[in-house]
C-alpha cells in the first residue's frame, strides 16, 4: 500500500511538472470557432418571432460561456455597424470574458448587407489589421483577411512573438451556385497567392456551403500549387458530405431543424458539412510556432446519431449538457466548429512592430462637446483618420497627418456616436468610438 500511494505521489508531482514547463517555456492552447449564426441581428416579425435579440442573445451566450472560444469568426450576421462591434462585445462577449474582446474591421465594400465578423480575446492577442481579399460578389460578405499576434509575456522584453491570419468566408449558398463560389475563392487565393510569400500561419474558415469536397471552391483551397496557400482539412474528412451524410456523421454542421421553431432559417435535419476551419502546413506541422492540437476538431453538439434529424430529436443528445443543445438548436440551423491550436512563444520571429496598437492613441475628452484630441505615443507620417457614424456612413476624412496631435473640433457631428479609423502609414489600423455630447 506505501509502495502505491508512492507511486501515485510520482505521478502527481510528474504532471505538476510537466504543467509548470510548459508555463515557463510559454506554451499556450488557444481554441478556435467559426459559427454561422443564422442572420443574428435581423428583426422579429409575427412570421419570425425567434428573432427577439434578447432571446438569441442569450442563447449565443450559452454556447460561448460553455465552450470559452479565445477566437471566434461569426458568419451571416445581419446588423448594422454598431451591431456587429460595440452591441455584440457588450451584450455578449463580455459575459465570456468582461472587458477582454475586441473585433476586426466592419466592411461592406461588396455592398452584401449581411456581415462577418472576427473577434478576438485582447488578453491572448493583439490586432494588426483586416484586409478585405475578396468583395466582386455582391450576393456574399467581403472575404477578409484578419491578422493578429499573439501577446507572449516576455513580449516587452523580448519584442518577438507569433502571427495568426485567419481568412472568414460565407461562400454563396445553393446548389446552382457551384460556379460562384468557385469564382469567389479563386479570387481570395489571387490576393493570397499574390501576398502570402512564405510558410504563414494562415486560417481559412467560414460556411463555405459546399456539399463535397470535389466542388471547384474547395479544391482551389486544398490542392493550390503554393505551398504556403494549401490548405488542408485537420480531420481529413474528404468525400461527398451531402451525397452520403452518414458517413461523416460527426461533421456534418447543417441543419439542426427538422421544423422551424421560429426564425425561418433552413430547416431539413443534419445532412450537410457546410461550415469549416483548414489550415497550412505551417499550422498542421507547427512549423512557425502554432500548432494544430491532434483530434481537437470537433462540430460542437454533433454526437453523430442525428443524421437528417433535428439537434433535439431522440436519442438525446449527451455530447454537451442540455441547455447547450437547446441553444443550439434555438439559436441557428448551423453548428459551430472549433479546433484548439498551441502555441509556443520562445520560438523567435521578429516582430517589430508588437504594440497592441490600441493602447497607443488616446482621445480626451470622450465624451466632448466642443472638441477633444487624438493623441499619438509616436510621431505619426502619412497617418489617415477616417470619421464615420453608426451605419458606416463617412463623415469627416483627414490624410497625411503628420506628428503626435490631432485636434477633432465638433464641427458637422451631430450629438451621437462615431467611429474613429486610424490608419498609419505601414498600414496598422486602429478602431476606436468617440460620443458627442
């Protein structure tokens, strides 16, 4: 018996160990979702009361307290600016983690009303800035590159850490609709293959609404003749989704309804692999210093025993507890995705500019009502300030700003909020919101 509880003791202090490592050599497991939330945002209607923002908020809350995602892209959002940004960190994200979110760029150059949108845990990762790739298609979202770096603790002393891109895509929907999304992706992996120009940490995810993976769209992504823009499908699960469903019953994302319960999305039970997360080589060997974690890949509430069935028909679904499939089921006919990545900050990469650029532009007073002033921690060449109010429209631009101050006088702001869109002259974007009194 003292030989056992030895033995147990050993194994304790092993694993304390090993934990204790892997905090000193920053390793980190940060978990990843993409999530199609099902026209969130649009308003309730007698047809479509499920609608309410207060009941699908809370659902979506569920699912994100109980699934705690560090990254999340949410597709077919259906809200204005101030929706997708501030409405969606306070009333939601903050209930995750209070104080810790912030987003990518809102943009609507393809002039779709529908958004996508990339938020981010600002304890874990900084912003660098978002690059639409793809917008020729004006029945589908801007396609958006997205790049963030990693906040390592030794990241002051250091100045060195990791980068993660992540492209978010709502490919368009239907099955005469083969062809445009094959034009769609091939003009996101034109910019890609034009700009990506070593072995990058890069993301593609989204709904892609593909029904095999022999469709063109999905081919270009997986069998591009650049290495560092292949992607590959981290569960390996290749094959005609919608032609036989059952064989891949654990990823099949779409749709959790049999009936509408009263939102009036896609109804048909679960029979399509339509949402996805791939990666590069760079992430699935953790060449660059992320790595895709081994049989992380999951379809969150799929339990694999519901093929053309409803999320809430028998038999009960046990793979996440019962108020989590009930959101699922409430909140949109999609599924989300998620995958876990580990990160390993002493690699060195060289980054120079590290900031979290947030923190270096203040402006006070905020709220103003004559004035105030934008206040940069380093001179500024070429920097241009971009003035827009809620629903995006542009109402002051300022180019070529030079120095550390600029002053903001009242002027045509009417008393409301404004976005502030700070863009310097490598590039960096900063987003911050002012309120006029």
């Amino acid at each position: 018996m003292k030989t056992l509880r030895l033995f147990f003791v050993f194994i304790i202090l092993f694993l304390l160990n090993i934990n204790s490592n892997n905090a000193q050599s920053g390793i980190d497991t940060i978990k990843l979702m993409t999530y199609n939330v099902g026209n969130f945002g649009t308003e309730p209607t007698s047809s479509c009361p499920l609608f309410n923002f207060s009941l699908k908020s809370s659902y979506l809350r569920t699912i994100l307290k109980y699934e705690k995602p560090d990254i999340i892209g949410m597709a077919k959002m259906n809200g204005d600016q101030q929706f997708c940004t501030d409405t969606i960190v306070n009333y939601i994200l903050d209930s995750v983690c209070n104080g810790c979110w912030h987003y990518g760029n809102y943009s609507q150059l393809s002039t779709y009303p529908k958004e996508n949108m990339l938020y981010f845990n600002t304890t874990k990762f900084g912003f660098i800035r978002s690059t639409v790739i793809y917008s020729g298609d004006q029945n589908i979202s801007d396609i958006t590159l997205h790049k963030l770096y990693y906040k390592a603790s030794n990241l002051a002393s250091t100045h060195d850490t990791v980068f993660l891109s992540i492209v978010l895509a709502h490919l368009l929907s239907g099955s005469g609709s083969i062809t445009n999304r094959a034009t769609e992706v091939a003009g996101a992996m034109t910019w890609l293959n034009a700009h990506i120009t070593g072995n990058e940490n890069l993301i593609f995810m989204g709904d892609f609404n593909t029904t095999a993976s022999t469709e063109g769209c999905f081919q270009d992504l997986i069998n591009s003749t650049n290495s560092n823009t292949r992607f590959y499908d981290p569960p390996n699960q290749l094959g005609n989704w919608s032609g036989n469903p059952g064989n891949y019953a654990l990823y099949l994302t779409q749709s959790t309804r049999t009936t509408d319960p009263g939102d009036c999305n896609a109804t048909g039970g679960l029979n399509n692999r339509f949402d996805h997360i791939l990666i590069t080589s760079a992430i699935k060997n953790g060449t660059d210093s992320i790595k895709y974690i081994a049989g992380s890949y999951k379809v969150i509430g799929q339990d694999g025993n519901h093929t053309g069935n409803a999320l809430t028909d028998l038999p009960v679904n046990t793979s996440v507890p019962a108020n989590v499939n009930t959101a699922l089921y409430n909140m949109s006919e999609h599924l989300p995705v998620m995958l876990n990545l580990r990160i390993n900050t002493t690699v060195s990469t060289g980054i120079n500019h590290y900031n979290d650029l947030q923190s270096l532009v203040i402006i006070a007073p905020n709220p103003f009502a004559s004035q105030t002033t934008i206040s940069f921690s380093e001179e500024q060449i070429n920097t241009t300030i971009k003035i827009t109010d809620v629903p995006g429209k542009e109402i002051i631009k300022i180019t070529h700003v030079q120095g550390k101050q600029v002053l903001i006088e009242k002027g045509i702001l009417q008393t409301g909020i404004y976005f502030i869109q700070i863009t310097d002259s490598n590039n960096n974007i900063i987003n911050k919101k002012i309120i006029v009194q």
